[in-house]
C-alpha cells in the first residue's frame, strides 16, 4: 500500500496532537476508558429519552462489544464534547456545547484481536435528518476500519436544539455545531484515539456519507480538506436553505391551484409513472427509467380523467393536472424566473409537505426558522408571498445553515479526492442542485476536464434517496473512492446493476450511459460511457435567481441564455428589479 505523502501525515499528525495522547503503546479498551475519562471537556455519553426510558443511564466511556451475526467484535468509545457555551460562543443563556461521539476499533492484540484486523485506516461515517442520535460504525469496523459517527451536537427531542431562542434570534453556536464543528470533533477524536488505541497513527482518513452525510463531506472538504484523503459524498443536502423551500413548493401549489389538498401522493405517483412511460425510450433503451428527467417533457393533462391513456385510477382533474405541470417545474418567482430545482418527473416526492413536514429538512420549518417564531404559520399566505419568503430565508438562514462555497482547495491542495453520486429519482433531494453544485465546481477549476482529476459527481438514474428504486444500484462506492485514491486510477465508470435491469456503466457527469446498440442491455459489456449531458439547453435551464435576490429578475449567470425560454413567463405584479419588503 502506498504510505501517505509526508505533508498528509504531519496533517493527522498535528490534529492527534491537539489532544494530550500518552507515549506509543497499544492499551485496552478498559485503559482508553480510562483515558477518555481523564481528558478535559469529555463527559459520560446519554442517550437520547425515549418513551420506554425517558432517563436514560449515562454510558460507559468505552466496552468490549463482542461479535453478533454479521458483525466483528470490537471496542467502542461513546463520550461527549463540551469547550465553549453561552452568548459569547452563540448558544442561548446557560447553554453549552453537547456534541455526542462514537468511535469504533476493530480489536487490538491487548483485547485479543488478530494481527490485520486494523486496516491502518479510519472511515468517518455520516449522518441523516437531522441527526440527533449516534449510528452505527460496523460498515467500518466490519471491514478493518476505524469507524465514526457523531450526533451533530443534539440529541433527539432535547431542547439543545433549539435553533430559535427565547430572544428570537438564531441560535448560532448550535448551527455551527450542526454543520461544522460536530464533524470536526469526530473526525479529530477518531484520528487521536486510533492512535492511543494502536499506538501508531492512521494512514488514511475517509469521509463516507449521503444525504445529510453528504452534506457533511463537503463541509469537511471546504473547511478541513487538507486532513483527508478521499470523500464519498452522496445526494449531499448542502443547499439546506433552498431544498426545504423545494420541499414545500408542492404544499403551495396544491393550495393555490386545487384550493385543497386534493392531489394526493397516489395520484402524483401515478402522474410520475406516465411520465416515465411516455419518454421512457428517449434514453435509448425502454426500461423503465429515465436517463436524464430534464429531457421528459410530459404534460400531465394527459393524465386528466377521460383523456385517452389516463390511468383508470388516480386520474385527475384539470387543476390537479395544472398543480402536476407546476410542481414538476419547480419553484419560480413572480417574474417566472427559477428560485430552485425541482424533483422532476420520475422521482415521487411528497406533494403535502407543510411544518411539521419529514425528510432532510426536519420538523422545524425552513420559515419558522428565517422568522425566528416558532409559531409563524405561512400556511394562509398566497404563492405570490412564496419568493418574499424564500428571500427571507436565504437572507436569515442560508448565510449559517447552507454549504454552498465551490473553494474547496484544501481538498485539492492536499491530494484528497471527491466522489459524488446522486440518484436521477431522488424523493427527497433535487439531484439537480448536486449538478448546480459540481457545475459551479467546473467553472471555478477551469472546467470539468480539469475538475475529474481530483472531483467527480456520478449521476444514477431511476436511483431514489441514497440508493433504492427501479434504477440500477451503484455498488462498491466507498472502495471506488478508496482504490481511487490509493492507486490514482479514476473511476472511469461504476457498476450499477439490479436483478431486474442487470449492469451497466455509471458515468462521471457530464458523460452518461449509452447502450452499443446491440446486445443483451442486461449485459455491462453493452453499455459504454460517452455523450455529454451537459448540454447548453441543460445549463441554461438550471440557472436560478441570484442568491439572496429571489423575488428579482435576473438569474445567477445567465448571459449566454438571454434568449432561452428561462428568461421568465409572466409577471404578475410591478416589481423592480431587486422587489425588496424588508
């Protein structure tokens, strides 16, 4: 195995070093209690209350927790980070930073484990939701990994949480702890007791995380990449901001155009799946998902009752048709221009989303957030409100909630690569905004020829949230990513395969699967990575408004597409250019 470049290891070095490490020798995994126990701003694990134990028993610092089915035996440290608190840091008065940790070894010789079992090699583990609880780390363990988790600085249902204090700010210590500095911790801590634990350093540092976990990475990419060797990154909800607003944009439309919720999630499955039917071979192949949703162009009013090819059941009426078209399209501002992506045809998203609504976003609300009043309710308010609202929030709530920044030469500098993917299908996240992101990442690295030496984003067609649905699956990605960076050979392509569509080849964007023409399309060897979806009509169609000017009339960009139908399609009141109500 390659050792690590010396500048890579003086990095992990220097982050063990923050921590008062003893000399190098193995110890137990009683002893690295022991250890934990002394160390300052360390404090016994609790877990989240629940209805069965509303007071949960502090956890030990550290067990011996021994093989069960599928999983290795192994020692796990489960503590709590607390350096900083009150309104000096942030948090709201009398509250300190609680960011729960756990980490996992494979066992040491100490603790009778085999020579091996260790790897040499730390594989921090991502989160989902909102977090709030710690995962489990035996993806890593059980593959000769140190693994890591953290609970994002909350636990679930505590009031630490509250990202609206009393005084109706923002609480930023907790944001910060939430996006940033949990991830940080939990990394750091997991590089410094490997090293306790083995009594020698790692030689890699891994991120491993989707959707929420996504998020994360390129957080640790743009704020610590220098400390890493590779990020696996999918479906990352970074723009957190603008895909709650995305989230929601259904729940406006129903109302405004159905006048009650009466487009119920059958019907819009149903509506999806006509969608996919119709340009389903537009791909090249008829098999039942779409290669690129931006090229369907599928009208819903076919699936209006009495029309000829409307499904016999959870067909709909006229102003559901309409709500269809428009949720489809995306949310747009008063002057028809983009706010932001929408989840397309093929992926069937929730079509009711209100607070408290489920997914990425959480219980809390996007706009109860941006108006820092838990009990603003924007569920009165009309669709020609929704781009004042989304502005507001971009403006409040993105600047500390959102990983939008493409300055991810830390990462770079330090030799790291990034492997991003996201399912065409995706329910949850827009996949187009991780396009936004990576096109962002192409005109800032002098174009994606460039960019794939160190950075490539995967797109999975007819793949929903993190993996799932009719599309073929990716597999492998985590040991791509790895063997990509321990061999320096990038990933021209990804098996993806299931039983009903057999392999075939996921392409670093902008080049996509295209079947030969022949042969079993069951068969990988029928596939070939070429084309390029990145065509100008694409790009032009996924430039949004500027940023923080959501109610304005000009898009982020958009020079080259002054003449394309995004230049917006109606204006339904006199704005000017800016249409500030601060």
């Amino acid at each position: 195995m390659r050792t690590k470049p010396v500048g890579r290891r003086l990095a992990i070095a220097f982050c063990a070093s923050l921590f008062a490490t003893p000399a190098l020798a193995e110890m137990t995994c009683a002893a690295l209690g022991s250890y934990l126990a002394t160390q300052p701003n360390i404090s016994q694990y609790v877990p989240p209350p629940t209805p069965q134990v509303p007071s949960p028993a502090p956890v030990p610092f550290t067990a011996l927790v021994a093989a069960s089915g599928t999983n290795a035996a192994r020692c796990e440290a489960n503590f709590i980070y607390s350096a900083r608190g009150g309104l000096a840091d942030g948090y709201a008065v009398g509250q300190n930073q609680r960011i729960g940790i756990r980490v996992g070894f494979p066992l040491n010789s100490f603790d009778g484990g085999v020579q091996g079992a260790w790897n040499g090699k730390v594989r921090n583990i991502g989160g989902g939701g909102l977090q709030g609880s710690l995962s489990s780390i035996t993806a890593a363990t059980n593959t000769g990994y140190v693994g890591s988790n953290t609970d994002t600085g909350h636990a679930t249902g505590s009031p630490a949480f509250a990202v609206i204090q009393d005084t109706h700010e923002l609480n930023y210590g907790t944001l910060d702890d939430f996006l940033v500095e949990s991830i940080h911790q939990q990394y750091q801590w997991a590089l410094a007791l490997t090293k306790v634990y083995y009594g020698t350093a790692a030689t890699r540092n891994y991120w491993d995380g989707c959707s929420t976990g996504g998020r994360e990475g390129l957080s640790m990419a743009l704020n610590f990449g220098e400390d890493f060797d590779g990020f696996l990154t999918g479906a990352p909800a970074n723009f957190h901001t603008r895909l709650q607003v995305a989230t929601v944009w259904p729940f406006w439309v129903q109302k405004e155009l159905t006048g009650t919720a009466t487009l119920t999630q059958a019907k819009m499955n149903a509506a999806n799946a006509s969608a996919v039917a119709a340009c389903d071979a537009l791909d090249g192949v008829t098999d039942g998902i779409l290669g690129d949703p931006r090229a369907c162009t599928y009208d819903a009013k076919n699936n209006i009752c009495g029309q000829p090819g409307a499904p016999a059941t959870n067909c709909l009426t006229p102003q559901e048709a309409d709500a269809v078209n428009r949720i489809w399209d995306g949310p747009r501002n008063d002057h028809g221009l983009r706010i932001w992506f929408p989840f397309g045809r093929g992926a069937n998203a929730g079509v009711t989303n209100q607070p408290p609504f489920g997914g990425p976003g959480g219980s809390l609300g996007i706009f109860t957030w941006s108006h820092r009043d838990l009990n603003f309710d924007f569920t009165s308010e009309p669709l020609s409100l929704f781009d004042d609202e989304t502005k507001l929030a971009t403006r409040v709530v993105a600047p500390y909630s959102d990983i939008m920044s493409t300055d991810l030469h830390r990462a770079k500098k330090g030799g790291a690569k990034i492997l991003m993917w996201h399912g065409g299908a995706d329910q949850l996240i827009p996949w187009r905004q991780s396009v936004h992101y990576y096109r962002e990442a192409a005109e800032r690295y002098d174009g994606f020829k460039d960019l794939q030496r160190w950075f490539r984003f995967y797109l999975a067609p007819g793949v929903t949230h993190c993996g799932g649905g009719a599309g073929p699956q990716p597999q492998a990605l985590f040991d791509t990513m790895v063997n990509w960076v321990e061999t320096g050979k990038a990933p021209d392509s990804i098996l993806s395969q299931n039983a009903t569509l057999g392999a075939r080849p996921m392409c670093p964007y902008p080049q996509t699967a295209l079947y030969n023409g022949s042969g079993d399309p069951k068969l990988f060897a029928s596939w070939h990575c070429g084309g390029n979806i990145e065509t100008r009509a694409n790009a032009c169609m996924d430039r949004v408004v500027k940023y923080q000017h959501e109610t304005g009339r000009h898009l982020e960009d958009a020079d080259d597409c002054k003449h394309d139908d995004d230049r917006g399609r109606g204006h339904d009141r006199d704005h000017d250019d800016d249409h500030d109500r601060d």
